[in-house]
C-alpha cells in the first residue's frame, strides 16, 4: 500500500528526508528546518506541483510572528515564581518541592476524614463556587511535639499539587520597629495571587496573646497584623498554621481559620503500623510481638515511633544482621524512653 500525501495522490516525502526533518526539530535546529523545507519545496517542483511549491514557499517566507514567547524557567521557579525577601533581601520563607514532600502519615479514621475533607474541597473549589460556597483554605494544626503537625501540611500540599513555602520567622523577625509586621504583610501579599500552600510553622511567637504583661508594643503589632491578614486572606492557595497549643496563644488566633483540629499521639493501632511500615525494608522475626512493642510505646509521639524503630534497623545493619529480633527492637525502645526522660528533666532543671 503507497503512502500518499493527500495533495496529489503522489507517494510521501521519502523515510531519509523524514528522519532529517525530525531530527532538526529535536535539536530545535532553525536553520536546518528552513533548509529541509526549501529541499521539500524543490522537490514538488520536480513532481510538477507548481501551485504546491508556490504556496509553501509563501508560508516559509512569511514574517516571523512577533508575539512574546514564555520565559523558560527552571522547575524550580515554575513552581515557587517571585519569592518575598525583606528590606535587606533576605528570603522570609524557605520552600519545599513536590518531590522533597512527605506524605505518609497514620492517622486514625477521624483525623484522616480532616484531612480528606480538606483536600476534597479544594480540588472540587470550582465546583464549590457556583454555589457560592468556598473550600476550607485556613487550617490550624494543634497538637504535642511530634505528633505530625507538620507532616500534615506536606501531606496536604501533596495531594493537592501545591508549592508549599514555610514562613522563616528567623529572617521575619526584625529588631527595627514595626519591620517584622512588614516583612509578614510582604509574605501574605506574595501569595495573594498565587496557588501556594503557605506554611506558619510553629507560630506561637507571633500569634501569643495581645495581654502578654512584658509586652512592648512591637508583640501586639505583629499579633494584630496576622489578625487582620488572616481575616482578609482569600487567595487561591492553602495557609496551614501548626501550634504546640501554648497557652499563651491569643485566642481571636482560632476564629480566623476555617478548620482547627487537633493531631494527637498516635494510639496503639497507630503504632504498630508505624513500625512496621518503618520497618519494611528490612526482615524482622516473624514470632514478633506487635502489639506489646506498641504498648511499651504508647504516649510518645509518632516521630519517636519512627525514630526507635529506625535506631533498631540502623544497629542490625551495622552490626551485619539480616533480621531483627523482639528482644533488640525491645532495647531500642527503652533506650529512647530513657532518652526522652532525661530531656524531661533538663528542662524542668
């Protein structure tokens, strides 16, 4: 069967001239294209094609098109674009890429029905809106070191292809007079235009309470400010603000958002899955005592979970072993008790 190409019932370009014009688009060669294109030309006017000819060559002489080709940009700017930086050109949040995210986490039922809720709105927020109706977009994550808070909002931007920037309050925080409540005003401008997921990791500092007795102006200034951005923020991305729940925390904090709930420590089912999950690269005993290695471990937080059994894994790698046993994974546990003991009383010291 002859291959023709629909002009003149005359058999195609040949496969040599074909693999050449492909070739030149790959290495996005121009010259090359307009030279493959005059060969083109010339051979329909070989063939007797005059009209043909006439009218390619008419295309391959027309001026050049002058609209604006886009910027090539790097992925990385592709995702975050223009960043806020402070009067001293200091960046004020610090970014996490899609691929850097976590986003396994082990939740019990209604926490993991938070989370989806959220996520669900946000993806059907067109939906939503011709109703009138808006998404859950201010989150406010409450709960004990370690619990995953963070974790959350990574998860969050995962699963609803956000960029996620991290509000660095080191470089926020300024000694100069009112400059902190500035650099917070250019975050939240940065993006009010933008699909982002922003993150107020650990805000405590700047959302305490406005009654605080050594305060000097400048907290309740700050305070005030994210007040009122919170109150007027409605840009198209997510804001995620995570909080230990100190008690000095102003109270006007928890109207401004759309959802607050709390992660708690993880429960026994929670923490079996924790371990074995974080324990699937290597072989363990198959007599091991799940539940009792979960016992020993209630009341400590998700991310001692991980890091005990990880301690564990590390030992029996070093150590040469191909599985780990009840009894080592036991040690590994109590070590990090003792651990987080002694934290606790140093502190309290």
């Amino acid at each position: 069967m002859t291959l023709t190409n629909g002009w003149e019932n005359e058999p195609c370009m040949n496969a040599d001239l074909i693999k050449r014009f492909f070739r030149a688009i790959q290495a996005d060669s121009e010259k090359d294209l307009h030279q493959l294109c005059q060969k083109i030309i010339e051979e329909e006017k070989g063939k007797g094609h005059t009209a043909l000819a006439q009218q390619l060559e008419t295309i391959l002489n027309q001026p050049k098109s002058k609209t604006v080709q886009p910027a090539v940009f790097s992925r990385r700017e592709k995702e975050l674009g223009q960043l806020p930086t402070s009067s001293y050109n200091d960046p004020l949040v610090s970014t996490i890429l899609h691929d850097a995210l976590r986003h396994h986490m082990v939740l019990d039922a209604k926490i993991e029905a938070h989370f989806h809720r959220i996520e669900q709105e946000y993806v059907a927020r067109e939906r939503l809106a011709l109703y009138g109706l808006q998404p859950r977009k201010k989150i406010l994550l409450y709960g004990p070191p370690g619990c995953g808070k963070t974790l959350g909002a990574e998860r969050l931007a995962w699963n609803t292809g956000l960029p996620l920037i991290k509000v660095r309050f080191d470089a926020m925080i300024s000694s100069f007079f009112g400059e902190s409540a500035a650099n917070l005003r250019r975050i939240f401008e940065s993006v009010a235009d933008a699909p982002y997921l922003l993150l107020l990791d650990e805000c405590d500092f700047i959302a305490k309470s406005r009654n605080t007795t050594n305060d000097v102006g400048e907290l309740s200034r700050i305070v005030n400010t994210l007040l009122q951005l919170l109150e007027d923020y409605e840009a198209p991305g997510l804001l995620v603000a995570t909080t230990n729940l100190d008690k000095t925390l102003d109270r006007a904090i928890f109207r401004r958002f759309d959802t607050v709930f709390e992660i708690p420590l993880p429960g026994l089912p929670q923490i079996k899955k924790l371990l074995e999950m974080s324990l699937s690269t290597i072989l363990t005993d198959k007599h091991m005592r799940w539940n009792d290695l979960a016992k020993k471990l209630l009341g400590t937080s998700a991310a001692n979970v991980v890091q005990t059994a990880q301690h564990a894994a590390k030992k029996a790698i070093l150590e040469s072993r191909e599985i780990i046993r009840q009894e080592e994974l036991e040690a590994s546990i109590a070590e990090k008790i003792q651990e987080n003991l002694e934290i606790q009383a140093t502190v309290q010291i």
